[in-house]
C-alpha cells in the first residue's frame, strides 16, 4: 500500500474540524449568546461607554488567570493570589504616606507580588509541601498582614498619574486595562503554545517523573510559574488600586474563586496536563458579560456568587459526568 493510499485520520487531516469540535468554540458560541440575550435584557447594554465599563469586571482577575493557567497545567495551584493583591495594595498605600511617586509605588506593587509568588514557590518547591495547602495559609497570611497594617482604616491620596493604570483610557472607550489584557494575552500565549518553556509545562503536568528523566528540570520551572503567578497578582494589583483609589484589606476579597473558575471554564485540566491561553480569554469575557448583565438586571451580588460556584462545580463535573454517559452507551 502506497502512503498516499493510507488512510490518515481526520484529527490529523482536518484542524478547521478539530477547531469547530474544541472547546473554545463552545465557548465562543456561549459567549456569542450571552452576548444576544444581555442585548435583549437591557437597552443599556450595547452603548459603547457600558461596554467598555464592562471589561473592568474581568481584565484584572483574567491578568492573574493568564498565569494561574500555566500553573494549573503544571498539576499545582495558588489560592492566595486575592491575598497577594491585598498585600501589594498595602504597600503601596503604605509607600505613598511616604510620599512615594508613581514609579515607585507601580514598582513596589509589582515586587511584592514577586515576592510573594517566591514564598509560595519555595514552600512548594523546596519543601516540597502541597501547593493547595500552602497557598490556602498564604492566604490567611498575607491578608492577616494586611489587616494587622490597616485594622479598620484605608489608605488614599494616591498621585493623579497613578490614576491612569486603572482609569485612563487610550483611545475613545479603550482603556489601558483592555490594552494591557490583550498585551499579556499574546505574551502568555507566545510563553505556553510557542516556547520550549511551555512545552516544559505541559510535560510536567502530564507526568513530572517522565518530565524529569527527560530532562526538565521541573522544580525550576514550577518556582517561576510561581513567582510569575505572584508577578500577575501585583499588575493586577496596580491596576485595580489606581481603579479604586484606595486601599483597604478587604479589597479583592473573594476573587480566587473567580479566577480559579475562569481557568476552568477556559478549558484548563484542573487535574493538569492540558488547556490553553484562548480558551482563558474567551472565558474571561463569557464572566465579565455575564457579571455585567446581572449588574444592569439588578441582581443581588450573593446570586453571583452563587453562579460563580455553581458554574465551577459543573465545569469541573462536567467531563466526568460525559465519561460516565458514554461508558455506560458503551
């Protein structure tokens, strides 16, 4: 039988089939109807200033679940990166009683998300302890601090100039954050899909053994996933303490979850192993519109909530619940 007479699967042939079977196109035509029903809901919705309000309810936590992808493709988690951003927002608050610029308190902000993801790393990594542990006393950690600094009180006067990471806008309703959003879009991309780097990932996540005998040095590479995890929680602390303001302890409280299920529902293994960047950033405007809808619906903030856990339990169910359906067709 000659090569051309071989028959070659269609997962090898056709990748414009394979793409229409992914599930980032299910979750483009998700979004694609969240979309049309919003626009039926309220009148408000498609003027162009709402719209772009509503990519603030997504840009910051879609930064930090840029990095938390790559981390959960590696087989590890970080649940304290809410906390982080508490943290970082502190210091920079603390910075400007100080009478700190706007460099240096972006700078500040972004060294103590490094820092903090360094922490965690080497507890994982060094020590070898498990991530979802260290990460969820991390947690109480470095919001502790934070309320050990503050109490009840907060922190303001930040530099007019500072105002632009969180409020300034580009060009007509295009802010810095969409800007910054589909910057880092591109760059983690380019980082998991292109580079030997996130080749590296995907090994590790698959089977950290096989990954080491080949030659990856694995714990290094989940040091700087860490690290660039606690990097993202800084960015997006800058951005949304010049979006605020402000700087309380509370701030971002509760916003692990949601990035947690924004990579989930992106398609990410939360078991590790696969996923990938597009997947994030269609999911990251599926739950900034639907945030957004509720919002101009007047829905109550706990039924978000609510939705968000939900929509994680069944995104996570969701492909156990098929393999069982099919086993038992079978």
């Amino acid at each position: 039988m000659s090569l051309a007479e071989r028959h070659i699967p269609d997962r090898l042939t056709n990748p414009l089939q394979r793409a229409l079977k992914s599930w980032e196109a299910l979750l483009l035509v998700v979004a694609v109807t969240v979309f049309i029903i919003n626009s039926l809901s309220s009148p408000y919705f498609l003027d162009a200033w709402n719209l772009s309000d509503a990519t603030f309810n997504f840009t910051e936590k879609a930064m930090i679940a840029f990095a938390m992808a790559l981390l959960i493709i590696s087989g590890e988690i970080d649940l304290s990166v809410a906390s982080i951003i508490a943290l970082a927002s502190t210091a920079m608050g603390a910075a400007v009683q100080f009478g700190a610029g706007t460099t240096e308190i972006v700078l500040i902000g972004l060294l103590v998300g490094l820092i903090c993801g360094a922490f965690n790393g080497g507890l994982v990594t060094v020590l070898g302890l498990p991530s979802i542990v260290v990460t969820i006393g991390t947690m109480s950690l470095f919001r502790g601090i934070s309320y050990i600094v503050l109490g009840d009180q907060a922190y303001g006067g930040y530099p007019r100039s500072f105002a632009f990471f969180g409020q300034g806008y580009v060009w007509w309703v295009i802010s810095f954050e969409i800007v910054l959003f589909f910057v880092l879009a591109a760059a983690f991309w380019v980082l998991l899909h292109k580079t030997n780097f996130g080749r590296s990932v995907y090994a590790i996540g698959n089977n950290p053994t096989a990954a080491l005998f080949s030659g990856i040095r694995v714990q290094r590479v989940k040091f700087i996933l860490f690290m660039l995890t606690g990097l993202m929680a800084g960015v997006a602390a800058v951005c949304l303490t010049s979006r605020l303001g402000s700087t309380r302890p509370s701030i971002a409280v509760g916003w692990e979850l949601e990035v947690v299920t924004m990579v989930v529902l992106g398609g990410i293994n939360i078991l590790g192993g696969s996923g990938s960047i597009p997947g994030v950033v269609i999911a990251a405007f599926v739950m900034g519109m639907v945030t957004f809808g509720f919002g101009l619906l007047n829905v109550p903030g706990i039924v978000m909530s609510i939705f968000i856990g939900l929509l994680l339990i069944g995104v996570i169910a969701l492909p156990r619940l098929w393999s069982m359906f099919i086993a038992r067709r079978g």
